[in-house]
C-alpha cells in the first residue's frame, strides 16, 4: 500500500532541526569507547546505547494525488519489521580526559570517546510502502501487523523494491541453509567415515587376536602332545633322560644307562626291588 504521511491531528517537531515536523522521532544517545582485548592485545571499538527513546504520533497514508483513494491510519508503526527513518541530526560529543584519567583508562583497559546524539525522524510527506493487515474499523481503514504472524514493514521503497529485497533475503537463507546442509553432511560423512574405519580396525585386531589364539592353542597341543610322548619314554628316576637299558631278569624298561651306573649295590630294579642280574641296552628306532 503506498502512501504519503499526512499527520492525524498534531506533529512532532525537532529539537534541533528548525521547521522539521513529522509524525515518529527517535533520540539516541550512544556511547563510543576503545576496549583493550586481552586475547588479541589490541585496542577495539566498542559501542552501547545509553539512552533511547521514540515519540510517536498518529498518522496517516493518504494518496500521492488528491482524490485518487482514501486515507490509511497506520497502527503500531514501531512493530513494523522495517521503519524508514531520516537522520535528521547527528552530532559526537568527544570526551574531555585529563592527564590522571588517561593512565586510569590505560589500567582498566577502557578508553571513552565520546558520546554520539542522533535524530531520527519520519517526515510528514514522506512516501512509505506499508505491508500488513488492512481492517476496517467504524468507516476508516486501518493497516495494522498481521496476526499471522507475517512480517509489518512500513519502508520508503516501493513495493516491487521491496519484495525484490525480500525474495534476495530468501534466496541468501536458502543458499546458507544449503550451504549448512552440505557442511552438516560433509561432518557426518566424516564422522562416520572415521567410525567406520575404527570399526574395521577394532575387526581387524580382533581377527588377528583370534588367529593368535587359535595359533597359540594349536602349538600348545603340539607340546602338550610332544612332550607326553617324552614323558612316556622318560626315565622314572632323573626323568630328563630317555630309558636305555632293559633289567633281566624282571624284563622292566625304565631307566638310562646314567641313572642304572648310578643305582646303589646290590642294584635293584626301581619298579619291582627284583636284583638286577644283568642289563640289556636298548636302542630306539
């Protein structure tokens, strides 16, 4: 809907501006200091709004020509999204420092500036294109936020500017929404990549661990088999040595030659206590 504001009834002046009327003012009083970064160690701006305040006063888009439509009341012109306002006074107040306040200001790590005072305005006469909720309440039209939700812009473009700023908006959130869709994907693929590759590490080592073993038990099978069989053939007294020697007349095999020589007099087989007449070698094959 656009329109010229045409105030309803009063307007409000500038306290600095002669002959400057309109129909929303803003004051602000901002604050500029330098701010010492203890991670950078350097100095950085820093500003703050102090004080602000906005004055408003019922208004009106009527037509830019006379007898071509009817008047709009405007309602709640602060909810709207976008407020076109004109800088009508801007002024910076440098801060006075003496000697002793700038080692102060060095120590704490804060040095003001000044304080900035702007004027904000809009003017009676100014085109505005208003986006809302057109009613209609006791025969005047009213253009209010939507209860939708939907956005309530009041801006001094017009309509086709504007939704062609609105449609780049979109297209710059859609492509940072891609743009974070694709990093999003590109960290899990990542991610899981790495999960995947521990996964078949931790496989790998298991499998290596299970060859082991497996290799482990067969070999002690093999000695365990191995050495029963030395154990059977080993000499039941030092039982290192293999038997060598066969006792007659008992016919016993149970001894090596070392251990027999060894035997106290009158010999005696180990295994029966029978005397030992004589001793036959033994060879295995």
């Amino acid at each position: 809907l656009p329109g010229v504001v045409r105030a309803v009834k009063e307007t409000l002046s500038s306290q600095f501006v002669e002959n400057c009327k309109g129909v929303v003012q803003r004051l602000t009083l901002q604050e500029h200091k330098m701010v010492w970064n203890r991670t950078t160690h350097l100095w950085n701006d820093y500003e703050k709004i102090i004080h602000q305040r906005t004055n408003t006063a019922p208004f009106d888009l009527v037509p830019q020509e006379e007898g071509a439509g009817v008047a709009v009341r405007v309602m709640k012109p602060l909810d709207a999204a976008e407020l076109s306002l004109e800088t009508v006074y801007e002024k910076f107040h440098p801060s006075v420092q003496s000697f002793t306040d700038v080692i102060g200001h060095y120590i704490s790590g804060e040095r003001p500036k000044g304080i900035q005072e702007t004027e904000q305005m809009l003017k009676v006469g100014t085109t505005l294109t208003g986006v809302g909720e057109l009613v209609l309440d006791n025969a005047t039209i009213k253009l209010q936020p939507p209860k939708q939700g939907m956005p309530y812009y009041l801006s001094d473009v017009d309509f086709d500017t504007l939704l062609q700023k609105q449609e780049s908006n979109v297209r710059f959130w859609k492509i940072l929404t891609v743009v974070f869709g694709l990093a999003t994907c590109a960290v899990l693929f990542f991610i899981l990549r790495k999960q995947y590759r521990h996964h078949r590490e931790r496989q790998h080592l298991k499998q290596m661990q299970d060859e082991f073993r497996q290799a482990q038990e067969r070999l002690m099978r093999e000695v365990n088999a191995e050495g029963g069989e030395t154990l059977k053939n080993a000499c039941v007294i030092c039982l290192s040595s293999t038997k060598s020697c066969v006792f007659l007349e008992c016919g016993h095999v149970c001894s090596c030659n070392e251990c027999y020589q060894a035997l106290p007099e009158p010999k005696r087989c180990p295994i029966c206590r029978q005397g030992i007449s004589r001793v036959v070698p033994l060879y295995n094959s």
